[in-house]
C-alpha cells in the first residue's frame, strides 16, 4: 500500500514510525514532515493545510490511504477533498471535525445528548461574558471557542483574571477568529485523563488512556501549551473506570454525531476530568494528540495500518487490538521561551547515539535537517523523547538519561513528567 501522512509534527512522526514497521506499507509519504519522518517517509513539500496540492499529491502518486494528523487541515475539510478525489483518508469530515473546531458546538452537543460536561455559557459580547463569570463561583475558566493551538484555555483564580481572559479573546482578537466567541465554564475538580477511541461511524473502540502536562513547567506551574509530556497507562482508569468512559461519553458521542447527521469517523479524543461523580468532558479532539500519540504507538503491539483500514471500512465492530503491558513516558524538548517567542536555528547534537537504545525512540515535531544531514530546532516543542518500561519509573528515568545525552543548550524540559501517577493519585474531592 502506498500511504500518506499530512503534518510535521511529533504526532506525525510517531504516526509515520508505526505506519513504516507494517508489512502492508510499501510506500510512505509525508507531508510537509521534518529533520526525523524523513528517516522514514518521503517528505513532501506541501504545508498540511494546502489543500489542493495535498489532493494533487494523492493522486498522483495513486495513494491508497491518507492519514491527516494536524487539527487544522482537518477542520478545513481535507478529508473530504481528498476522498472526492478518490482517496481514502482516515480523519473525520469537516462538518464532523467541529466537535473540535468550536467548543460551543461540543459543550451543546453535551448538553443536548446527556454526555456529562461542566456547566457553561457562552458569549460574543465581552461585557455580557464578565457579568456571567463576575456570578460564577471562583476558580472558572475562560476558552476561545475556535482552534488556538492548546493556548486558548485559561483557569482563572480570580473575577479580574476572568475579565482579562475574556477581553484577550473577545477585545484584544488574540486568538483571531478563534476568539470571537468564549465558553465561560464551571470548573471542576480532579485530574484530567486523556480518553481515545478509534471510530468508523458506528463503533467507538477504545484505546489506552493517557495523562498529559499541559502547563510549561514543573509543578503544573506557566502558561499552557500543546503539551509538555504524557504517560500511558494512568493508575486513574482501571478496566470498570475505561468501560464507564466508553459507555457515557465515547460511545454516547458517536452515536451524537450520527444523529445531528455528522457521522464521525477517525481518532476521537475525549479530555476529561475525573470527578467524584464520575468522568465528565472538558472538550474534544479530532485526531491523535500530541504528546500522547508517541506514548500509544510505543505501547502498541498490533499493526496499526489494518486498525486505520478497519476505522475507514466501517468493521470496527470485529476488530481488536492488543496493546503491552508496559509503561511509556513521553517527555517534550522545546525552545526556550516557548509557548512565547523562542528561536529557530540551533544545531541539535547526540542524537545518532540514541537511536540503538532498546524501547527508546526520540520522535521529532519542530526540527529540519541541513545538507549534512545535522539537525536544527524549527520550532516550539521540538523534540519528544519516548521510552517504554515495565514501570513508570523505569521508562521515565530511561527517557531522563536519554535526554542528559542530547546536546542541546537551548531547550528545555519538564522534569517531573508522570508525578500525579507516581505521587498515588486519587480522584480529588472538592472541600
């Protein structure tokens, strides 16, 4: 099978890693990749949202299946180009993708289908959206409704905070068109859990959990960002705790979908907060996240090319997938100042030395390969360094001491990455 990838990221990475190991794979492509999928596709010149060229590419190459990983080309309709050109794409439909191109359009699908999710309003008008959140119990939180690239969400610990947030959307346009309506919601108490599911429109078929870092710096401390690290498995969700998310808002969430006749298929990603009165939705994803893509794949037994077929075919209902038992850790490099300004340019050393270590992949996301074949930070997050083992202390210090080993003055990292797990974490209870 001749297969394409769209994006550049460390998500398409470990994408193009797994996809490159199937005995079905004969040709892989990416599109636009970087310094690391071009060890193991052939990178294209075409940005993940340039649709038309993306189209132009399937087809000419004859590609039997399209993967698209980034958010934004799939809220822009790309699946549906390329499969009125004829090309099998994995991904949900551009009116489906809204399940992640406006939270207000999630939160109301919540809230018309049962799905538990935090109480919300939401707002066009800033002056209406502080008189809301100026009567809402304190802390609450603050989201632009359109895509800003994880950096749209703000807990606010006090009213003038919610104000502020309110007016860098609504006033201040900061986040564009993403900002020109904000979700006002209750925030709830606990930890959050990354919950996915592979979907062919009918089936929801669950995968492992994952937990994610969102804040820069250790301690959960700094400004939000794509994500700084995750791990997989999470002590929150044992087996009755997965088949509760899937049976009250992964399953319950597809069949949504079909009923407001926006049948989704592709990878759904639920981010919930796991509360005393049971998991509830803080939003949606459309596609595989990053970082917790790499965690899944390293701990991915099957071949993942027939289970993307199967989501695409409609057969979800008789497939399976086996997974290992083991842990893996993910920990993000990124450019210092990051998710501010950083950047670009700086050469990455030690990298050719890590790729013997066992259960050990350094996936790359904001990198590019000079004529030497020396590599270059090109980005935020730069770099995600996954490990796999038997605990998540193992694969966490197997993940640390690779990164000791890469030279490279200007990023920076997270050092406490699977904390909450390792600190007992229990479901939080409010006072």
């Amino acid at each position: 099978m001749k297969i394409l990838v769209v994006g550049g990221g460390g998500r398409e990475h470990a994408l193009c890693w797994a996809l490159a190991a199937s005995p079905l794979c004969d040709e892989l492509y990416c599109a636009p990749g970087n310094a690391g999928i071009a060890e193991e596709a052939t990178c294209l010149e075409i940005g993940a949202e340039d649709v038309d060229a993306l189209v132009t590419a399937a087809t000419d190459r004859a590609i039997d299946l399209a993967v698209v990983g980034p958010e934004a080309p799939l809220v822009a309709g790309l699946v549906d180009a390329l499969e009125g050109a004829g090309v099998k794409t994995f991904g949900p439909s551009k009116a489906a993708a809204e399940l992640e191109g406006s939270k207000a359009f999630a939160k109301e699908l919540c809230a018309k289908h049962g799905i538990p999710t935090p109480a919300f309003q939401r707002f066009t008008d800033a002056e209406d959206a502080k008189a809301y959140a100026a009567s809402q119990p304190l802390p609450i939180v603050v989201k632009a409704d359109g895509l800003a690239s994880g950096k749209g969400v703000t807990v606010c610990q006090t009213h003038g905070e919610a104000e502020r947030a309110i007016d860098a959307a609504l006033v201040d346009k900061r986040f564009g068109a993403a900002g020109d309506s904000v979700i006002v919601e209750q925030c709830l108490s606990g930890q959050e859990v990354s919950a996915f599911a592979l979907v062919d429109g009918e089936t929801a078929l669950m995968l492992p959990c994952a937990q994610d870092h969102k804040p820069a710096y250790d301690g959960d401390t700094g400004p939000n960002t794509g994500g700084m690290g995750a791990y997989s498995p999470t002590p929150l969700v044992d087996e009755p705790t997965a088949e509760l998310i899937h049976a009250t808002i992964l399953q319950p969430t597809v069949e949504a979908m079909k009923a407001e006749g926006r049948p989704f298929k592709g990878l759904l990603y639920a981010g919930l907060m796991m509360t005393p009165d049971g998991p509830q939705v803080l939003e949606y994803n459309v596609r595989f996240g990053d970082p917790e893509c790499q965690v899944l794949v390293m701990r991915l037994m099957s071949d993942l090319l027939p289970a993307l077929m199967a989501a695409c075919d409609g057969v979800l209902d008789s497939f399976d997938m086996r997974w290992f038992a083991e842990t893996a850790v993910s920990v993000v490099i990124a450019a210092r100042g990051y998710p501010g300004s950083y950047q670009k340019g700086e050469p990455i050393g030690g990298l050719d030395a890590l790729k013997a270590e066992e259960d050990l992949v350094v996936f790359h996301a904001g990198t590019k390969a000079d004529a030497d074949g020396s590599v270059r930070a090109n980005g935020g997050r730069v770099l995600t360094v996954t490990a796999l083992g038997g605990t998540l202390e193992e694969a966490r210090e197997r993940a640390y001491t690779a990164i000791d080993r890469i030279d490279w003055p200007g990023g920076f990292c997270r050092r406490d990455i699977g904390w909450r797990a390792l600190a007992k974490p229990t479901i939080e209870t409010e006072d």
